[in-house]
C-alpha cells in the first residue's frame, strides 16, 4: 500500500512534540487529550491510503531474440522484438494491434552476427532491417514484420565441434547489449530403416495397416533432435476435351511430432494403417476433375536435425502460453530472452512400396492408381 497522504503524518509527530513540552501541572489533561488527538491522526494516514496497486514495475530493457541459423540457406534472418509496460490494456492487445510497442527503431539497433573458430573471431556481418510481408494473422501483428537480414554468405560446415556463431545486438542510444552464442549441427544423416542396397537408390517404404512404419536416422555430430517430411511427387494425366493434359503434384506428408535421438540415433514412426486416410484427404485438397490416371514417382524425404538449444527450448518451454503472458524458463539469450539456435538438413529420395500400392489401389480407387 502506498502512503499518499503524508501531511497527516506531520500532523500526528507535531503533536507527539506538544505533548512532551507541556507545563506539569496540564500534563494529565493534555497528555490524554494528545493521545486520543493522535489516534485520530494516525487512523486519518493510515485511511488516506492509496488503494490502487502498482502492478508494473519501473520499465527496464528488454530484446527478445528469435534466431534459427541454417546452412542451407543463403542469408540468416533475426527476429528482434523489445518487452513493453502495460498501458491498461492486455499484452496480447498491444502485440498485435501496437507493433511501435514492442518493436525497436531499426537506426536505433546494430545488429552483427560472429562467427568463431576455436574462439577467435573469423567473420563478422552487420545485419539489415527489412519487411517480411505476408505473415499469417496470429498473437503478433499481420500482415507485416520487420526482421534483420544478413547479406549474402556461407556459414562454415567444415568443422562442427569448433565454430560458433553469435548474434549480437546493441542499442546505440543506451548502449545496452543482448547476445547468444550457439553452434551449427551437421548434416550428414543415414538413413538405417528401411535399408537401401544402394545409397543411391530410392528409400522404398512399406506402409502396413497392423504395424508403424518406422524411419531410423543416424545422429550427426551436434544433433540431438530429428524430424522427417515426405514430398510425394505425383504425375496426373487429365483430359481435357479430349487432349490429355500431364502435371506433376507434391503432397507434403509430415511424420507426428519430433524424435529425440536415443543413443545415436532417431526413430520417427509413421503410424499403422495411416497412409490411406492421408491419401483420401490429399484427395479432396485436389480436383480430381478430368483425372484419367495418378502415378506415383520418385519422391522427396527430407531429414531435419537441431541442436541442443533448440532441443533445450523445445522440452523446458514447451508448455509455455503467451495467454498467460509468462516468460518463458529457458533463454540462452544473456541480458534478454528468446533463443538463438541452429538446424540443418539432408534429402533422400523415398517411393512408396509395391505392396503398400496395391493396397492403395483397393481402398481409395478414386485416386485412379497406375502403377
């Protein structure tokens, strides 16, 4: 409770004075007059209380850093967000409809990504702001988001266990600075289940309606979660007035969730009896006007690896709500919050088992299977 009031202090002291000063003989009168004077006094402050209470704290502050580098790509991308008070309204009002509230003045920051080797520094590049358009609506404001850009480079993949990588932002007007250090996961997976006689060779997977099929990877050095997606490519003859018409289709088909590696390697399951429920609803996603055939030709898996600070923070805030607007446990961003991490990828091509086509062909006979 806060004392706003303060007058009526000064009122109860001054006369604790008169009371002590008092000739003896008026000293019984006054003194019980005083008392009572004073228990009024002291009732008056403690009533003159403010009863509104200060929920905010004095405004300190605060980068929230969102980073995952990535060495297949040509540039990296930085997220750079600021903590903000309330004004009265909810957090999540302001972070979507006040985008001045928690994002910074892009002159105001400088914003470098580090590069290491063994601890000495070997590159260094200032990143630039920029819009990101067409994000989808959600808690933060749409369709626009300002992200900073490094400029065209290559991350180093020769040396895994030695080379790291810091993102560093400083604010030039209160010279505060935020930093995370983290390192790149390798790329080289195997795949160990199903087995391929020939690496080359297409991964032939068997989907069964009694049992999972399983996908087993090797773990890369700095790996330590997994995750596999499939991109069918699909040939589709249609005829269209009586011209037959030839297009190529990708269905994306994801594996559930992320797999941990165990040991030194990662199982992702594609569960038992699966694959036909997911072919009737690629279906409906496509017009099967005019569809004379479907046939399925050499896809895509791709093999997804992250490192221990994408794991750290996927597994101690994965429960973690903006609703509640808590902050979330787990950082490795020193004077802030967020994550800076890494993740990196390999491709392998994978078709779908004769067997499993077979099947196809009973159970969903719309999709006009030749094979």
């Amino acid at each position: 409770m806060l004392l706003k009031n303060i007058p009526e202090r000064f009122i109860a002291k001054a006369m604790l004075i008169k009371y002590f000063c008092v000739p003896s003989e008026k000293a019984h009168t006054l003194r019980k007059t005083s008392i009572i004077s004073l228990f009024i006094s002291l009732l008056l402050a403690c009533f003159s209380c403010s009863t509104k209470l200060e929920v905010n704290a004095p405004y300190r502050e605060t980068k929230v850093l969102y980073a995952i580098l990535d060495p297949t790509l040509p540039y990296q991308t930085i997220r750079i967000s600021k903590g903000f008070l309330s004004d009265g309204r909810s957090a999540l009002d302001i972070a979507k409809n006040s985008p001045d509230s928690s994002l910074y003045d892009p002159k105001v920051l400088l914003v470098e990504l580090i590069e290491k080797k063994s601890g000495i520094e070997t590159d260094r590049w200032v990143c630039k702001d920029t819009i990101y358009t067409g994000k989808p609506d959600g808690v933060f404001y749409s369709p626009d988001q300002v992200v900073y850009k490094t400029p065209n480079l290559l991350l180093d993949t020769t040396n895994f266990s030695s080379v790291t990588y810091t993102v560093k932002v400083t604010n030039n007007v209160t010279m505060n600075v935020s930093e995370a250090i983290t390192n790149l996961p390798a790329r080289n997976f195997r795949v160990l289940e199903p087995i391929s006689d020939v690496p080359t060779d297409p991964v032939t997977i068997n989907f069964r309606s009694k049992a999972d099929s399983k996908i087993r990877v090797s773990q890369p050095v700095n790996v330590e979660v997994a995750q596999i997606t499939i991109y069918w490519k699909i040939r589709v003859i249609r005829n269209i007035g009586g011209v037959m018409d030839t297009t190529l289709e990708d269905w994306f088909m994801n594996s559930p969730g992320i797999a941990p590696i165990q040991g030194s390697e990662a199982n992702g399951f594609l569960g038992r009896g699966q694959f036909w429920p997911y072919i009737q609803r690629e279906l409906a996603n496509h017009s099967n006007e005019n569809v004379v055939s479907r046939k399925f030709l050499t896809g895509r898996m791709d093999v997804y690896g992250g490192n221990k600070e994408y794991d750290n923070y996927r597994t101690v805030n994965g429960n973690y709500n903006v609703i509640t607007q808590s902050m979330p446990i787990y950082t490795n961003v020193s004077n802030g919050l967020g994550i800076v991490c890494a993740r990196n990828q390999r491709s392998f091509p994978v078709k779908v088992s004769s067997s499993s086509l077979d099947t196809l062909n009973i159970r969903v006979p719309d999709f006009k299977l030749v094979k």
